[in-house]
C-alpha cells in the first residue's frame, strides 16, 4: 500500500512521467481503434506516425499559445491562433501520410484513412482534452497558493492577537499596582480590600480569558468588578456612573476590547480632575449590537509611567478591533477640551475567528 502511494505521489510530481503516460494511453487505445482484430507492425507505425502532428498541435498550445496569449488574457488572438493550430494539426497529418511518408517508410504504402474534417475532430479532441487538464492543473496550483496564503495570514493574524493580549495584562496591572501603590503610601485602611479585587479581577484575566471570545456578560462583570477597585482609591466628590441596558444573553465578545476606554475615562477623569470630575459609563445592547459610551471630564495626568508607555492601551485596542471587529466596529472619539466621549458600537454577530 505505501509503495502504491509513493508511486501515486512520485507520479502526481513529475511533469515528464505525466506527459508519457498520457501518450502511452493514447497509443494504446488508437491501436486498437486502427488495427483490426490482431495488432499488426504496420499498425504499430501506422498509430506512432498519426500521433506525431497531434503531439506537434498539442505543444504548441501548451507551451507556446497557452503561456504567451492565454495567461496574459490576450483572449481574442488566443482563441484565432487556437483555431489555426487545429487546423494545421490536421493538415499536417494529411501531408505525412500523402506526401511525406513514403520518403522515410518506402514500401509500407500508407495512406490517410480520414478526410480532413475528421482529422480536425481528432485535433480538437487532444488539443481541447490536454487544454483542460493544463488548465485544471494551474487552478488546483492557484487554489493550493491561495490555501497556504490563508494559513500564513491566519498564522500571522494570531501571532499579532497573541502579541497584543499580552501587552493588555502587564499594562492593567501596572496601572492597578500604581492605585495600590498611592493607597499604600497614605496607609489607607482600604489596601488589602483593593489588593482582593484586583486579586478577583486578575483571576478573570489570567484563567478565563485563553480563548478568542468569551461571554459577555462575564466582561460585563469583569467590568464591574474593576470599576468596583476604582471606586475604592476614588475621592468622594467624584461621580460615577455605570449602567447596562438590555441582556447579554449568550453574546460573545473578544475580551479586554472594552476596558480600555474605561480604564483612560479613570486614568484622564477621575484620577486627573480637582473638581467636579466625573465618569459616566453606558453599555446599551440591542439584538447583536453592543454600543460603549464613556464620557468624563479632562484633568491634568500626573502619570508615573514613562511617556514610551503612555497611549499604550489605546493604540493596542485600535489594532484589536482591526483584527478582530474589521468593517463590523465603529470607534468615535471626542474632545472638546472638556469633556473627553468615546462611542464604540460592535456588531457582535458572528463575530470573526482565526
């Protein structure tokens, strides 16, 4: 069995067994079609000679006509000088046998057993069959190619996901350890409750997001949870809304895609603003649509992370929602100096896999 498939496989590969093969089939059914009920030696030539002007006919499409004119899409002159070639094949084959042959064969007296409109079915015949097959053989080529493009794409489209998931981690707990780190600078009787929901929240990011696309209504709570932290390290002036309107039912959604915006609406906000600051956080969700909308006022950012870190989070979702929501998102960003508004809608139906 395997020297059967070796042999399959060696065959499929080579070109030139190909071709021979193909006319040892072709002698060997038009021997039988010439010769009567015993195989003679002068059908033995007779068949080998009427193959010459075909195999001549069939060459020139392969590998002169089809190359030049057909592959450049130059259609009309293809199909002019394909006509002329079968025409040509056949009159060859009537000159061999009519003219030619007695020179190199004397005393044979062949001669041509078809008119000329059959030998131009016989032409149409190996030049049409042996077109097709090159032809069928170039598309199962473009299909193979256009197959391994789709992997490498899909290869490379992960390699860019798995890149971009792990900046998101390290970038939220730096900020998160920043909050527990003013916390603790102050002594606030607060930091090992905040220490036990950033605890929960990393247990979400760290053993239940693996996957491409999880529920949403546990981002949902993941968000809640990490709203829920920033409240702790809040002042108590500041406002903060977050509502949900309408179910998440089975919905799923690629992870981290919304806390981005959260996460700068707090950081730029709450955390920035003196007075009156304020976040207000909407997730309305209708059918298979799911808008975010963050508004928050405009503060002065006293960051201690290096400005080669700063827009990190954002920068990294925009690429995200390329990825993964492409013509299915739509991003609005406003800042009028103010107040600082972000509108995402995702389409969540059938959301894309890699």
């Amino acid at each position: 069995m395997n020297r059967l498939i070796n042999i399959l496989k060696t065959l499929t590969q080579n070109k030139i067994l190909q071709h021979i093969l193909f006319w040892c089939l072709s002698y060997y059914y038009l021997l039988h079609l010439f010769s009567a009920e015993t195989v003679k030696s002068i059908d033995l030539i007779y068949t080998a000679v009427f193959h010459l002007p075909l195999m001549a006919g069939v060459y020139l499409n392969l590998y002169l006509l089809i190359p030049w004119l057909l592959s450049r899409k130059r259609y009309v002159l293809y199909a002019v000088l394909l006509v002329i070639t079968v025409i040509l094949t056949a009159l060859l084959n009537t000159f061999i046998f009519s003219k030619a042959i007695d020179y190199f064969l004397p005393g044979y007296y062949f001669i041509s057993y078809y008119e000329l409109a059959d030998l131009v079915q016989f032409s149409v015949v190996y030049i049409g069959l042996t077109t097709l097959i090159k032809l069928s053989r170039a598309w199962f080529k473009l299909l193979e190619s256009e197959n391994y493009l789709v992997r490498a794409q899909k290869k490379k489209k992960d390699a860019e996901l798995l890149f971009l998931k792990t900046q998101i981690n390290p970038h939220f707990l730096f900020n998160s350890l920043n909050s527990i780190y003013s916390l603790a600078l102050k002594k606030d009787d607060q930091t090992p409750a905040v220490l036990l929901k950033l605890a929960e929240v990393m247990r979400y990011m760290t053993y239940e997001t693996n996957e491409e696309h999880v529920l949403l209504e546990r981002e949902i709570q993941y968000i809640r949870n990490y709203i829920a932290l920033q409240e702790l390290r809040t002042a108590s002036n500041a406002h903060i809304l977050f509502e949900v309107n309408g179910s998440p039912g089975l919905q799923r959604i690629s992870p981290f895609i919304l806390i981005v915006f959260i996460e700068n609406g707090f950081k730029h906000g709450i955390q920035a603003g003196i007075n009156d600051t304020f976040i207000d956080i909407r997730i309305d969700l209708h059918d298979n649509e799911l808008v975010l909308t963050v508004e928050n006022n405009i503060g002065i950012t006293d960051e201690t992370e290096s400005e080669a870190f700063r827009g990190l989070g954002l920068n990294n979702v925009k690429k995200r929602l390329e990825l993964l929501y492409f013509q299915k998102y739509e991003l609005t960003i406003r800042n009028n100096g103010e107040r600082f508004n972000v509108q995402l809608k995702l389409d969540l139906s059938d959301p894309l896999t890699f």
